[in-house]
C-alpha cells in the first residue's frame, strides 16, 4: 500500500534527532511536527521570523501578529524567539538549521529540484524555498512518486524550472525512501506491501536497486 | 516640539509627496504586519505606476490588493503572490509585471539598500530561472549569483509601538519585512498602534532607531487574519494543515 500523508510525515519524523532544528515546508511537511518521537526535542523554524513553533492556538489564544509561515495563526513554544525576515535568512543560508523538509513537483537523478512554477498555469512564485535548498546541507523532500496519471515525479531531468540545482539527496515519496548519489537514484526502503517492481515502474530517472530492499517500520 | 519629532497626524500628511512611478517598499508577510492604513491612503490618493517592492501583494481586498481594481501597480517585486485572483489576471493578461524574488534575497535586498551596500552575492537561485541575466562566480569552489540592492521613494511600515522620535518596537511575527523596509526608503513612514514619549521605551528592546523614521502616525487596526487556524480547548495539541 501507498503511504498516507499522515504516514509519510512519519517516517520522516524518524530522521529528527534530538537537538535539531528543523524547518518544515507547507503540505505534507508540516505534519511532521506531530510525530516527532518521544525522548526527543526539536525547535521548528518559521521562515517569517519563528523559531519555536507551537501548535495551533485555540479560539482564545488567537493572535492576528503571530502565524507561520503558511500564513496560519499558530502559537509559540517555550524558549522561542522572533526576528525580522533578514535573520531568519541568514540562518537559513548560513546552513544554521539542521534539517529542511519541504515538497516538489519533480527531482531528478542529479539532485535538481522543481517546485514553484508550471509555466502557464501555476505561477505563485517560490517564496522561501530557493533560500531553503540552496542553504541547507540535509534536505527531505516529500512527494507523491507519480502523477495521477501515472506519470513519474522522479526523473533523469527535471521538465519544470528549477527552484535549486544539485542540492537534493534524499525523497521520501508514497512508495519509496530514495538517496541521490553519483547522478542515480538509489532505493533505500520501500513502503510496506509496494514492491520493488511497482517502484522501478513509476521511477523515470535510473534507480539503482539493491539485493534486499527493507520496508519502512513504523510504530503505532 | 523637538527636531526629532517624527509624528503627523494624518494619513494624508504621512503620505505627502508619493507621485506617479515612484518605488515603494512595503513591509509585511502575508497579511500580518502590512500597513494597512497607508496602503488604504494610496488607494485615495489614486497613485498610479508604482512599482511595489513586498513579499506579497495582499488579497482582493486587503492589503496591497486593494491597488489592484485600479491599476495603481506597474510592477511588483514579491517572492510569492498566489493569494489573488486580480493580481493573477493581471499578470497573466500582462497588465502587471512581476518580478518573483526568493524571500531571503528579497530580505536581503533591501537590508543591502539600506545599509548601503550596492550589491552582493548568493547561493540562493543559482541554476534555476532566477539567475538569468545575474553575474555569476565562485567562491571557495561554490557558485554565487550577484544580486542589486533595493531602494525605494517611500517606505511603507507597521510597527508596534514607537516614541515620538520614531524609535520602534515590533510585535511578534508582525515583524517580517517591516525593519529591512524601514531602512530602505528616502522617505520612510511607519504606522503604529501606541505612541509614546521618548524615554518610555528601553533603549535596549528597541528593534529599529528613530534615525531610519521620517514620518510616523498612530492608527487603528483590522489585522486580518488569512488562515485561521485553531485546535480544540482542552485536548491534546496538533499541528495541521
């Protein structure tokens, strides 16, 4: 079986460590931050100037000065701090948050990433994403392998213009958990009840598959 | 009244002299912390051919957006503007033109505009459409494209608090883009909720010096909020989306 998105944000949520800080994209990548394991603490970095991201606040504690960076009112934690839009980019470029984890259109097997335009149709700009894959050393993107159609989302080159260039190296999709190295992919995990025939098929760009392909384990 | 006093009292005051095609920046990030009130004199004042420096250009009908029925904005420097329905037309009939800017390298523009630095590299954009037309070079064997510093005619910003020197104190993510516009512009003027005399705030919480405010004035706010998003009282706390 594919995975959920709640399933995806899981599995993900399995590479948080203690310590980090971590810089969640809008979507799929926001549900992390609710399966960040226990005996762990992570401090989640809002692009518009948060670092300590709380929940969602309740109808009370709602404040118009204080959202994420999807726009959405949330709270804060304790030992958060706000800054102005220029710091909050100089820790992101400066390679000061620990993991980004953040969604696409398309990669491909040279760790090129598309993700804020389709010419003609979508055009609603990048945001902060360029600044996020330019400046961070371990990235996850999370996506659907294919299209509904069937069409492949992991590819030899990415056919939409590219937000960053050479700076992927790991994707969790529905079906699989993917490494990009030396200009190929590589299976890393498959999600449980995929096989690895159903990944070669919806994976455009070359796919190194190892002897033993493990499932994904989660808790519940 | 001191030199150093800052305040007008009226909107109409604070945006005295903007003219036809002249540059504005903008602070703000989404709805939160725009200034509403100036925005909403401009749309008066009937302004047209302005280009609009800011990380959005609002909704249809607060914000920035509201310049938009009457095609106040030629172009607009923005990271991401998908919030719009107007501005979509517009852009897509070529009526608007729109400069998309990655968030940070739009920060940093205008940081650089105000502090007086012309240019400077980035990783950011190298590779992707961005970077078209931009020097490129490396540096410790990374490549970096070189981005032009804004400035503007007018800056437009929303501060908390201030004195009436215009020293300011922002709140929460309210703050965003409002510091960096406040240093960028020849003629910067802030809106705030609370006035103060000088001396009331704490010279050490202060976030922007008075020395970068040429015009400042108390208003009233509607903050509205774009997705309001909340969890149940009394059960266990959840992030979604």
């Amino acid at each position: 079986m594919a995975l959920t998105r709640d399933q995806i944000a899981q599995r993900v949520a399995q590479e948080l460590r203690d310590g980090y800080y971590v810089n969640l994209g809008i979507g799929i990548p926001t549900l992390v931050a609710n399966f960040v394991p226990e005996g762990i603490e992570v401090m989640l970095q809002s692009e518009n100037g948060l670092l300590g991201m709380g929940p969602f606040p309740t109808e009370e504690e709602i404040d118009a000065d204080l959202i994420n960076a999807g726009k959405q009112t949330v709270t804060m934690a304790t030992g958060a701090s706000i800054f102005d839009s220029a710091e909050s980019f100089a820790m992101i470029r400066g390679g000061h948050v620990d993991l980004t984890v953040l969604g696409a259109f398309e990669v491909d097997v040279n760790g090129n990433i598309a993700s804020y335009m389709i010419p003609g149709k979508l055009i609603k700009g990048m945001g902060g994403a360029m600044d996020l894959v330019a400046g961070a050393d371990n990235i996850i993107v999370t996506m659907t392998h294919a299209s509904k159609h069937g069409d492949s989302k992991l590819l030899s080159n990415c056919s939409l213009p590219l937000t960053g260039k050479g700076c992927i190296k790991l994707v969790l999709t529905d079906l699989a958990f993917i490494e990009i190295k030396e200009g190929k992919f590589h299976l890393l995990e498959r999600a449980p009840g995929v096989s690895v025939e159903e990944i070669v098929k919806l994976t455009a760009g070359e796919l190194v598959v190892p002897d033993n392909v493990p499932e994904m384990i989660f808790e519940s | 009244m001191s030199g150093f006093d800052k305040v007008v009292t009226s909107y109409q005051e604070a945006m005295a002299g903007l003219e036809d095609n002249m540059t504005i920046i903008a602070g703000g990030f989404g709805l939160c912390g725009i200034p509403e009130n100036l925005i909403a004199e401009i749309k008066r004042k009937k302004t047209i051919g302005l280009t609009v420096v800011s990380n959005n250009c609002g909704v249809d009908d607060f914000g920035l957006g509201v310049l938009l029925p009457n095609r106040q904005i030629k172009k607009i420097v923005a990271s991401y503007v998908g919030e719009n329905a107007e501005f979509e037309r517009q852009m897509m009939a070529g009526e608007l033109e729109v400069e998309l800017t990655p968030q940070g390298t739009l920060a940093e523009k205008m940081r650089a505009g105000g502090a007086g630095i012309p240019a400077f590299y980035t990783a950011t954009g190298v590779g992707t459409p961005v970077a078209e037309g931009k020097d490129q070079r490396q540096f410790k064997g990374r490549d970096y494209i070189l981005e032009e510093a804004i400035t503007g005619d007018f800056a437009i910003v929303k501060a908390w608090k201030a004195d009436r020197y215009g020293n300011l104190v922002f709140r929460q993510t309210a703050r965003n883009f409002n510091p960096m516009a406040a240093t960028a512009g020849k003629i910067t003027v802030v809106e705030v909720e609370e006035i103060v005399e000088p001396g009331e705030l704490n010279p050490d919480e202060i976030h922007t010096p008075g020395i970068y405010v040429n015009r400042l004035i108390q208003g009233t706010f509607e903050k509205r909020i774009e997705q309001r998003t909340v969890r149940p009282s009394k059960t266990t706390a959840t992030v979604g989306e």
